[in-house]
C-alpha cells in the first residue's frame, strides 16, 4: 500500500526554521542542512536559483528590514535567498566514520526504531523543536566567522538531529547526509537508513534510495515486479484499452511514459497504462501514448551499471515496436530521465522529452553531443529545492563526481519550468507524477505548445 501525506511546505528562513514550532519548519530545516552539506562538497551554491536583487539588498538584517518596505511580493522573493552556514576545512570521508557502539545514545541513532504509524512529517512522540541543543548548535553554526562553522560543528548538528530530530524525515535526511559523506561508514545512520529504506511513506523511502543503502538493494527481475496481475501491477485508474495487447511490431508513432528508481516496487504507480496520469497523458497531450501490456519498463536499482542496462532495454524495445530507434515522446520521471539521456546518447531519436524531477547526472561531452543531436525538443518540470535531487547531489559529489541541482542550458537545450521559491512548488519529488498538479499548473498546454513548434 503506497502512503502519502500532505506537507506544509511554506519554506521558511533557515534561522527561522530551526527554532519554529510549525510543522512547516521540518522541510527548511532539511533543504537547510542539505544545501550545507552540498557547497561543503565542492560547489558555492551557484547552482541555486539566481538572487536577482541580491545587488540591491545585502546583509540579512537590513535586508528583512528593507523588504517590509518593498511590499510582499518583493519580499516573497527574497526570502527563500538567506544565506546558510558555510562548512570551513576539507573534505574528508574519515572526518565521518563512526563505527557500530560508538557515540550512541549521544548523537547516534540512540536505538529508537522509526515510528510506523506516524508520517513522515509528523512531531516524533513529544520531540517538538526547537530542540536545546539543535537551536543552540545551529546558532554556533551561523554566528562563527564569515558564517562559516568547522567540520566537527557541521558533524554535530546533523548526528544530533539524527538521534533527536523532531520529525522522522529530519531523522532519516540527516543520516542520509551522514551516510554520504561517511561512504557507508557511518554505523547509526546505516541503521535508520535500514529501516528507512523499508518505509511505507514513498518521502521516507526516496530519502533512504539516496545512500549506500538503496545501493545495496536486491533489483527486481526485469517484467515480474510490475507485470500486470500480479501483485506489483496496476491497481488504479480507467480500464485498460481494448488495444491494451502487446502490440505488433511496426507502430507508426508511438510515446511512452518511463518509472524512475524502485518506482517499480510502489503501488499504484503513475506510468503504467490505466492509471490516472498515464490516461490523461494520453488524452490530453500524447494519443499514440503506448498502452501495451509490454509497456517499457527498466531494472529501477540506483546504479550507473542499471540506467545504463535500462538504456539498452529501452532502445531494443523501440527498435521491435517501431523497426526504427524514433518515438515520438518520452515522459520520464526522476533517473527514468537519465535512462531515456543514455538511450538518446547510444543513438534514440527523441522528438519531445518531458523530464519530470530528473537529477543533472554528469556525461561526458561526447555523451551530450550525442544526445542534442537525437532529441529535438526537452521540457524540464523541477520543484524549487527537490528534497531527493538535493539529496541526489550530495551523494554523487561525496564520491568525487559533479552534479547540479539543474540542467547546464549550453549542454542539454531545455525549457526550464523555472519555478518560483516561494510560490511556486517545492520540496517534493513526486508533484508531477500527480493529475491535478499538471492540470493546475497547465502541463497540457504547455507541452502541446511546444511539441507543435518542432525542434529547438
């Protein structure tokens, strides 16, 4: 049983965060310790959103102060651009280690199993922030020189709100940042990451993916765990079509939707045929949108070695269905997106590719020249600080690769969805995976639009 819960996700100041009561806060305080980690690992954050008045406005406290005079929509704005804490030192994966026994009970996992009645963003028994110790230390964090704090100070936050954290997703993030830059070796949050990664909750679950944990996962044989009947299959939506068979070799157009990571395991999933994203798709954007009982389907383990067996896959399922390597859509969602670049990079013509919360895994050069040549046209649907991509970023640049939380433009062509930081989405990995999220924010029209302009 898949199970989802709504979360406050008005983003707050990361000060503010850290000592808010608002279950709201739980979600700043995560992109807080998030971004961090991620400018820790080698970047300045230049892969945020741009700040466009940061040249009018600059220190914090004048600036909040400015902004009530500016008006609120000014303001909105600016909010989400505080600065956060930098991390002085280098970066050092025994810097993090801690082996089984030690520190707990102090800043370990102190024992305590995840809680599996209560969601993910909901207070753990009555661990209501601010914590003493967690505001206390995040305060030390920000008031250190240049705002910078040392390795050990980074170290202690997040250990601290792994063992104390007021919500099970602050637990959980903060192990998986522990996890990443430890390399796996990282005992107490090696052990929240395994309950974790058996969630219920997919926000827990994704969090859990992202670690040497999810690494470690057994991967489903290709075509059982998501067949239709059986007990991965589908269990939604309108009824399948009568043209719901294999179909024959030879199709004259056809589009596709494409599952990201274990997403083959989680019931009801929103690619397959019948379910309520996939028929609206459909019949509002792609009618040649294939509904086949041998939709196209890859491994979903989180591994370079499975996106890269998943693009071989994918191109022999064209090449049968079409007798051509051409489609004429891709709708893909988080490293599904990665799979259907690979498959664009090893020759896949694409004339519309729709990426729906897609991490910025590198390629090389060669790799992206391959895949301008091959796609026409690409659409970019991102939330404002993807608590998963982020989490995505982290890991990837703590084993030494480089990765942004956006598409590079001069790279991969794209219209961007550009959302705005405060109103606009944020936070979740799953928003476009969801009907009323594209239809309110006008999806169809949107990738009609631009199907009918033809190639960048």
């Amino acid at each position: 049983m898949k199970m989802e819960l709504r979360i406050v996700t008005d983003p707050m100041r990361s000060d503010a965060a850290f000592s808010s009561r608002e279950a709201g806060a739980a979600a700043s305080r995560i992109e807080t310790i998030q971004l961090i980690a991620a400018d820790f690992l080698g970047s300045t954050l230049a892969d945020r959103d741009p700040d466009p008045l940061s040249a009018q406005i600059a220190p914090l406290d004048a600036e909040f102060e400015a902004l009530e005079q500016v008006g609120d929509a000014v303001a909105e704005e600016r909010v989400a651009y505080q600065p956060v804490p930098r991390v002085r030192g280098r970066y050092s994966p025994t810097d993090w280690q801690q082996e089984a026994g030690v520190i707990r009970g102090e800043t370990g996992a102190d024992g305590r199993e995840l809680p599996g009645v209560t969601g993910p963003w909901d207070f753990v028994g009555d661990r209501r922030p601010p914590t003493a110790l967690s505001r206390a230390q995040y305060v030390a964090l920000q008031e250190q020189t240049s705002r910078s704090a040392s390795v050990q100070g980074f170290r202690s936050l997040l250990e601290h709100m792994l063992a104390f954290g007021p919500t099970t997703i602050e637990r959980v993030a903060s192990a998986q940042i522990l996890d990443s830059l430890a390399r796996g070796a990282h005992a107490s949050a090696l052990e929240v990451l395994e309950q974790a990664i058996r969630s219920p909750y997919d926000d827990i679950r994704f969090l859990a993916e992202v670690s040497s944990v999810g690494d470690r996962q057994p991967v489903p044989e290709s075509g059982h765990a998501d067949s239709p009947g059986s007990p991965g299959g589908r269990t939604g939506g309108d009824p399948l079509p009568d043209e719901a068979e294999d179909a024959d070799d030879g199709e004259e157009d056809v589009s596709f939707t494409l599952h990201g990571t274990w997403r083959r395991l989680t019931i009801p999933s929103w690619y397959r045929p019948g379910e309520p994203l996939h028929g609206h798709i459909r019949n509002c954007v792609s009618p040649e949108l294939y509904v086949g009982a041998d939709y196209p389907r890859w491994s979903g383990g989180y591994s370079d070695i499975d996106r890269a067996q998943g693009a071989r896959m994918l191109l022999d399922w064209v090449q049968r269905r079409r007798g051509s390597l051409e489609v004429e859509a891709i709708y893909a969602h988080s490293h599904g997106g990665n799979v259907a670049l690979e498959a664009a990079a090893q020759g896949l013509k694409v004339k519309m590719l729709v990426l729906l919360h897609v991490p910025p895994r590198p390629r090389s050069g060669t790799e992206w020249a391959a895949i301008r040549s091959n796609v026409e046209r690409t659409m970019v649907y991102r939330v404002h600080q993807d608590l998963i991509v982020l989490a995505d970023v982290i890991y990837v640049r703590a084993r030494g690769g480089r990765m942004n939380q956006r598409f590079d433009q001069s790279l991969l062509p794209h219209i961007d969805s550009s959302p705005p930081p405060i109103t606009g989405p944020r936070f979740r990995h799953g928003h476009y995976t969801k009907v009323d999220n594209w239809v309110g924010e006008g999806l169809d029209s949107d990738i009609d639009y631009y199907r009918r302009l033809g190639p960048m």
